[in-house]
C-alpha cells in the first residue's frame, strides 16, 4: 500500500507546532470566551496532525496505532466542545458577557 | 458432615451478626429498638447450627478413630498469592480444632441464650447480639483457620469484639477506658504475633500450621542449629501474642479492666474462648515448641508467675467480677505450665474444663448482679441461697470444679497439670526447675481454693448484709438464664470425666476407655509429646513411678484444696469485717492494693511516662520549633510577596493562571529532555 | 533539516494546504467576531482534512470532514448564533496581559524545535495505509492489545457529556412545572 514517502516529516512537525502554537496564544491571550474555546479546538487538530504525521516515520502496528489515537481524540472533543458550550450558555446567562476575564468568581 | 460445609460453621453467626446489625441500625430511631424476640431467635439459632456442624464434624472425626483419620479441611479461595508465597483462605477441622469448636459454639450458643435474658432491658440489645455473633464468627476463624494468617484474622476480629463489647455501656468513661487498655494491650501482643510469624515463615518457609509441623517433625539437629535464634525468638515473640490475647505477665493487667462489659461478655470471651486462644496457638504450634528449650522455659516460667499473681490478687478483690477475673487470670497461667512443661493435652484439657466451671462461675455471678440491681460488691452481700437457688446451685457446681475437689473437673484437669509440672524437665540456667515449680503450683492451688471459697462465702454463706430494701426487691432469675446455668453447672461437674472418658466409654465410643481425650489430641500434639518425652530418656531422665507420681499428686492435691476451702470458709464465714456504704469504690487497698496494681504501676513508670516524655518533646519540637519557626518564615515571606508582585499573581485572570502552567509544562519537559539526553 | 526541494505534485499540495490552515488559523486568532473566526476554523479544519488524505490517512481524513468541521463547528456556530453577543465586538482582541501570556506558546514551540532539530525524523516505507480495515482490527482485536474497552468508554463519556450539556443548558434546574409549557407556547 505504501508508496514512496511524500512529505517530509519535519514539515509536517513544524505545521503542527505552529497550529498548535497559534490555538494556545488564541486559548490564553484573547478575552472572547469562543475564540478561546476555538483555541482549544486547534490546539486538538495539532496534536492529531502531529499524532498522524508520526505515524508515517513508524512502520507496523505504530502506524496503525499513530492513527487510532486521533479517533479517540476526535470523539473526547466532541464530548469536550459539548460539555463546554453548555457552560458557556450557563456562564452568560449568569455573567450577561462573553468576556473569560469576568469569569472569576474563585479568584477572590 | 462433608469438608465443604466447613465454610457455614464460621459464616452462619456471621450472617447473624450482619442482620442483627441491619436490624439494630433500622431500628435506630425507634425507641424501644427492634423487636427483641426476631433478634434473639436469630442470635441464639446461628451459634446453635454452628454447633450441630461441629458435632456433625468431630463425629466424623471420630467414627472412623485411630490415627489415620485425616482433618477435614476445605480450601475456599486464594487469599494472596505471589512473592513465593501462595496462601489460600482454608478452615481446618482436626482433632484439636473439633474439641475447641465444640465448646466454643456449645458454650456460646448457651451464653447466648442467657443475654437474652440478662440484656432484655437494654437500649442496646440488637447491638449486643450482633456483636456477639461477631464475636463468635471471628473465634471460629480463629480456631479453624490452617494458616497463621487465618487464624491472625479471627484472632484481630475477637480483639476487636472484645473492645467493642468492653465498652459495650461506653457512656460511661472509665468502661470506654477498660476497652482502650484491652485493645491497646493486645495490639502489642498482636505485634508479637505478626514477628513470630514472620520468624517461623522465615525458619519454615511455610505460613501453613500443617507444613510448619511439618517441618520441625522432619528437621535434623543440623538444620535446627542453623536457624536456632529465628527458632527461639520466632516462638518467644508468639508467646507474647498468646500473653496479650489470654492475660499472662506482662500483658494481664486488660484482663481485670475488662469487667466494664457485661457480665455474658465477661463468661463468653474473658473467660470460657477468647483468652484461651493462647493456650490453643502454643498447642496449635506443639511440633515447633518442643524444639525450642527456651521458649517452653518462657512459657512455663510466666505460667506459673501469673497463676500465684493472679491468685494472690483474687484473694483480696471485693468485686465479685474482678475476683472472678483474677481466678481467670490464674487458672491461663495453669494452662500456659501445662503447656510449659509439654503436655499440651493437658493444658486443652484444662482449657475445656476451665470454659465450663467459669463460664458457670462469671454467669451466676450474673444472675447475682442482675437479681441485686447492679450490685458487685462482695461485701454487700451475702445471705442469697433462699432468693437466686439457680445462682446459687450454679455457683456451688463451679466452686466445687475450680477448687479441685473429687470428682468435678478440675479435680481431673489441675491434678493432671500439677503432675505434669511435677514431671517435667525445664531447665533454667541448666538446672531442672520443674518440681520446684510444681511445688509453687501446689501451693496455687490451695490458695486458689482459699479465694474461691471466699467469694461463694461471702456471697452466699455468710450473713446477709444486702440493703433491706434491694433485698425485698430481689429479681428472680428468668428461664432464658436458668437454664444456661444448670447446663453449664452440670457441666462442670462432669467436664473433667472427658479425659477419664468411663460415661463415653460406657456409651460405646470408640477409645471412650481410659485417657478419651489424650487419645482424642494424640494426632495433634502427640508427636511433640513423644519427642520430648524421647529426649529426656535420651538426656538420662530416669523416670520414677508414674502411677505412685500420679496417686500421690492426686491425694496431696486434694488434701491442699480441702484445707483452703476450709480455711476460706472459717476466715469469711462471717463476712467481710466492716461492710462499705453503697457506692464506695471496690478497689482493694493497702497491700492488696498494692499487689493488684503493681503492674498498673510498673507499665505506667516503664512505658506510659517515658512514652508520654517523649511524645511531648516531640510536640513541642514539631510545634515550636518546627511549625514555629519554619511556619513564621513562610508566613513572613508570603506577606512580603504578596503585598507586592505575587498579590497581583495570584489574583490574575483565569488565562493568565492557563499560560503559566503551560510554561511550567513547557519546563519540565525542558528538564525531561536534559536529563534523558 | 530541510533536504533538496521535491517540487513533486504531493508536496506542492501539501504547501497549499499548510499554508491555508495556517492563514485560517492566524485568522481565528485575530477575528474580532466570533462567527467568523468559526467559519475561519472550518477552513482550517478542512485543509488539515486534506493533509492527512496526503498523509496515507483517509479513513481519519473522512471523519475530521464529519465530526469536526461538521458536528463541532455546527455546534459552535449554533451557540455563537443563540446567544448572539455580536456588540461585545468591543472587546479589545489582545491586552498587555495577552503579550505577557505569548511566553508560553512560544516557550512550548521553541521546545519541539529544538527536539526536532536533535532528533531529525525519517518516513518509514513500512508504514500501513490507514484505510478503516487495519484501524478497526487494531482497536477491535481480542486476541490481546484491543482498545475495545476504551472505546466503549469514550461511548459513555459522550452519553454522559451530551446529559450533562442537557442539564447545564436548562434554564434553572428548579423550574416550576408550567414555565416550559409556557415557553412551548410562546415558540409557537
């Protein structure tokens, strides 16, 4: 099944790092509650693609298992994104704001 | 009765204790509690099928007779296993383990019964009979278990029953007290147990009782020499198990404490099965103690030191319950001689004889209480054979046992002892102590008839000097006490013919002739017994006539216990000389004081202050020194931090918190990947 | 790092691609409204999709075109939508704080750098294809190493999710019976 090697691995690692890079500055340095939470997402899909593009460097079964996990990861976001809009809706209906610095009812 | 029932000999009162439990926690809010008559009928039943279980099992035991006759055992699940040491859950009934069976459920089952009678007004009886079911499936445990570890479950679940029956009426502080002592004094025995365990699996490698036999049967002189110090500290260490568990110096001093719970508690386990579990390891462990000089030296020495200690303070309690203990306390130490000098068929014997004769004892003293409205003092009694006849019958059946007058039990049992103290060979500092030991004993035994006529004396014989007014409300004994009482009255009278065996004899039992229950043990201890008895005649013993040994004991010992009941009932005949006003305190003073406290004393001097020195300059370095002093440290930097950058830290926002764990992540995997590079 | 320049025709989608998510997701970062930073996230989503078809991956590239840019982003936007707080566009993207926190990602991407640049990573030949054939007999194998447990326990962690979204979003967990049906009424 496998021909010739496409891409180079590293390309592929430095993508994932930078999108990963990028969905961490969205998660930690904007105060709009779904860019953080879009962020988060981003912050997934890096460490899939990272997960997938690891796969091509193992032969065997850890190619197989490079991209098994990612379908763990998938479901448990979609669990997560779920579980984290509904909190949404329930912190702005109880803040009246999307801002995530007015979120700070333990701080004090 | 089949090797896989065995299972339902411990479960069954077990299974009482969880329903009394369910139906004492269920009927919690209830105010008078729950219905009295389903948790009697449970209570009583359980122990009662036990037993016919155990019938079942010794008969099978004992139809087939001879030697051959294997123990019936069942292994149940795998307990632990690994670490080369693979240990089932597995109950054993052998020739030893049947006879304890049998009393211990046969016995319970009637104490059982006399609670019914004797806790019937108490907030608390569906407790109390939960927690003697409890009690009688984890002395079961104990008793069947094939393994050390199985009998340590059984032997933590008595200890923990004991304190919690002790402090059964734990509103009142001093009993919650006595409950604490006894826990904590047997916990160091407990530890005792665990190191000898660990020493005998390290010698034998093998935590099985069959294996650990096993092995010391089939070990040679060199093997023994090698592991001599494990051998010898081993069975020392477990003697001081068996100390804690049945009261012998210096573990004693729970025992008398241990009066604080009530009275059917005091005849079932601080009397009749729970502190002999002792003497039934050393007896368990037989084949081990053999071989080791010292440790029989141990157990024989501290036999006889706590049967005259316990003697000498029985004679001068004014409780009749703690009068009672102290004989207790004494007649183990008897055991433990018997034991000391290796006849531990007779110490089981005396074991079996001593459940019925106090057990008899502790549950007219009962009936005494109970029909006086919790009066214990001695010496506001007196006169009582008219009003409680049961109590009184019962009571005069187990003074006749204990102080060894022909032909109750321990006529049979003391005598048998004393006559194995007189021939046996110990040896301390290469000097055979053995008849001078035996002759110490004699004199315990007269004396111990001098204290025993002392308390029916003063109880029943002499002038009556109860209240008038307690005295024209005298509670009779109900029929759920009476009949226990006769039952075990009758049977002390007759417990001691188990060894001479003539009625079963009679009845056609097989080996019911001569020395039944020497036959009976044989397959247990008899093996260590030949062994020692071989090495004397090897060391040169020349042994003298046994049947002149054993009249002449038989006669002297009578004589002596003759001359103390008689010298007991001449000094008491009168009663005490003065007679306290209600409610002073029982404690003996002056030299009786002395004597019964003197242990109290010694632990608190060489243990409780030392230790309680030590913990406060503990306290105070941990409190001052450390907490103290690190703790203002911190607190005075934290309050520099904070008022300044790390106030602002700590206040920031949620994202802010977010990036910094992330850089710590990013960190730690920095340092992850130097140290792996 | 890089060897010579394979200007084959994978590797100039593949540059394509990458370089999409990467401007779609500068753009979430950036987009002042939430809405478009989510159909921003879809385009980033979807070139990711066609990486990991480039990548021997289709069965997963098919399922990041389902779940994510289309289940979860659905979702997303659904919210963004309901709750429609488009007038806190007045919110500052970034803040002095937002500067202090950019440490991090870039402490954490200057790490896999360096372990890159250490370990430099060479493609296998003997890599699987992953079609759903070898996944699902991986995760499904029972004759040791199945993952079929933990499959059945992502199954539950979604069920539980999806009743506990239920129960966060209700209006008020102590509502009188007649409000909803007077909701229901006004819906109509």
């Amino acid at each position: 099944m496998a021909t010739e090697p496409l891409m180079n691995p590293a390309a592929v690692q430095t993508l994932a790092a930078l999108i990963f890079g990028i969905g961490l500055t969205a998660a930690v340095a904007r105060r709009n509650i779904f860019i953080v939470l879009m962020g988060v997402e981003l912050m997934l899909n890096a460490v899939n693609l990272s997960f997938v593009g690891f796969s091509r460097t193992l032969g065997g079964d850890a190619s197989v298992l490079g991209q098994l996990a990612p379908l763990f990861t998938i479901a448990i976001a979609a669990a997560e994104a779920c579980v984290g809009l509904a909190m949404v809706i329930l912190l702005v209906r109880g803040k009246d704001t999307i801002d995530a610095d007015a979120y700070s009812a333990m701080k004090e | 009765m089949d090797a896989s029932l065995l299972w339902l000999i411990p479960a069954l009162p077990l299974f009482g204790a969880i329903l009394n439990g369910s139906l004492s926690l269920a009927g919690a809010k209830d105010s008078y509690g729950p219905p009295r008559g389903l948790v009697a009928t449970f209570a009583v039943l359980m122990p009662a099928i036990s037993f016919a279980l155990a019938v079942a099992a010794a008969s099978r035991l004992g139809s087939l007779g001879g030697e051959a006759m294997p123990p019936l055992r069942a292994e149940l699940f795998t307990w632990f296993a690994g670490a080369g040491l693979d240990l089932p859950f597995s109950l054993t009934i052998d020739r030893l383990s049947s006879l304890m069976l049998l009393f211990v459920t046969g016995i319970g089952t009637l104490i059982h019964l006399y609670s019914v009678g004797y806790m019937q007004e108490d907030r608390g009886f569906a407790r109390f009979m939960a927690y003697l079911n409890l009690f009688m499936a984890a002395m079961i445990t104990l008793i069947m278990g094939s393994s050390l570890p199985v009998t340590f479950l059984g032997w933590e679940g008595v200890g923990l029953c004991s304190y919690l029956l002790i402090g059964f009426w734990h509103k009142t502080p001093e009993y919650a007290d006595a409950a604490r002592k006894a826990f904590i004094y047997n916990r160091v025995g407990d530890l005792g147990f665990l190191l000898g365990g660990f020493a005998l699996f390290h010698v034998t490698g093998s935590l099985d009782y069959a294996a650990i036999s096993a092995w010391f049967q089939s070990a040679d002189a060199a093997a023994l020499a090698d592991k001599r110090v494990w051998i010898d500290a081993g069975l020392v260490l477990i003697f001081l198990g068996c100390a804690g568990k049945s009261a012998q110096i210096p573990l004693q001093a729970w025992l008398p404490d241990a009066m604080a719970g009530p009275t059917p508690v005091s005849a079932l386990i601080h009397a009749a099965t729970m502190v002999t579990a002792g003497v039934y390891l050393v007896a368990r462990l037989s084949d081990a103690y053999v071989v080791s000089s010292t440790a029989m030296t141990v157990v024989f020495t501290i036999g006889c030191a706590t049967a005259v200690w316990g003697a000498v303070a029985g004679l001068v309690q004014n409780d009749v319950k703690k009068a009672l203990a102290y004989s207790t306390v004494s007649q183990l130490g008897f055991m433990f001689m018997a034991a000391g000098a290796g006849a531990f068929d007779v110490a089981i014997f005396h074991v079996f004889t001593h459940a019925f004769f106090k057990a008899a004892l502790f549950l007219s003293a009962g009936a005494v209480i109970h029909g006086l409205h919790h009066e214990q003092d001695m010496r506001r009694m007196g006169g009582l054979r008219k009003q409680l006849p049961v109590a009184y019958l019962a009571m005069f059946y187990g003074w006749w046992a204990i102080t060894g007058l022909p032909f109750a039990a321990a006529f049979f049992s003391k005598d048998l002892i004393l006559e194995s103290a007189f021939a046996g060979h110990v040896h301390l500092f290469h000097a055979n102590i053995a008849p001078i030991v035996g002759g110490i004993a004699l004199a315990t035994a007269g004396l111990t008839a001098v204290y025993m006529t002392r308390v029916i004396t003063l109880v029943f014989w002499s002038p009556s000097r109860v209240d008038p007014e307690v005295k024209h409300h005298i509670h009779g004994t109900p029929m759920t006490m009476a009949i226990p009482l006769i039952i075990l009255g009758i049977g002390s009278l007759v417990a001691g013919f188990a060894w001479v065996g003539l009625p079963l004899g009679w009845l056609g039992v097989p080996d019911g002739g001569m020395a039944f229950l020497q036959g009976w043990l044989a397959p247990v201890v008899g093996a260590a017994q030949a062994k020692l008895a071989a090495a004397a005649t090897a060391a040169g013993v020349v042994h003298g006539d046994h049947h002149a040994l054993a009249w002449t004991v038989a006669g002297v010992g009578t004589l002596v216990a003759g001359f103390g009941s008689f010298l007991g009932y001449w000094l008491w005949r009168n009663g005490p000389k003065e007679v306290p006003a209600a409610g002073t305190s029982t404690a003996p003073t002056g030299f009786g004081g002395g004597w019964t406290f003197g242990f109290d004393k010694a632990a608190d001097w060489l243990v409780v202050k030392p230790v309680t020195v030590v913990a406060f300059g503990i306290y105070w370095v941990v409190e001052l020194a450390i907490l103290g002093v690190a703790g203002w440290l911190t607190g005075a930097g934290a309050r520099a931090l904070g008022d300044g950058y790390a106030f602002a830290l700590q206040r920031s926002r949620l994202r802010t918190s977010l990036a910094l764990a992330m850089l710590g992540l990013a960190a730690a995997i920095a340092a992850l990947i130097m140290v792996g590079s | 790092m890089f060897p010579s320049l394979d200007l084959s025709l994978g590797n100039i989608y593949f540059a394509g691609l990458a370089l999409t998510a990467l401007c779609c997701a500068l753009g979430v970062l950036v987009s002042r409204h939430p809405l478009n930073a989510a159909v921003l996230l879809i385009g980033a989503m979807l070139s990711l999709s066609g990486i990991y078809a480039l990548l021997d991956a289709p069965f997963l590239a098919v399922l990041q075109v389902m779940v994510y840019a289309g289940a979860v982003m659905m979702l997303v936007i659904f919210v963004i939508m309901v709750l429609n707080r488009a007038r806190e566009d007045a919110l500052p993207r970034f803040d002095a704080w937002s500067v202090a926190t950019a440490a991090a990602p870039l402490a954490l991407c200057g790490l896999l750098a360096a372990t890159m640049i250490r370990h430099p990573l060479q493609a296998s030949a003997a890599a699987v294809r992953g079609e759903p054939e070898p996944i699902a007999e991986r995760m499904f194998s029972m004759t040791g190493g199945g993952w079929w447990l933990l499959f059945v326990a992502v199954g539950v962690t979604l069920l539980v999710a999806v009743v506990g979204a239920v129960l966060l979003a209700k209006r008020k967990l102590d509502t009188p019976a007649e409000e909803p049906a007077q909701e229901a009424h006004h819906g109509h």
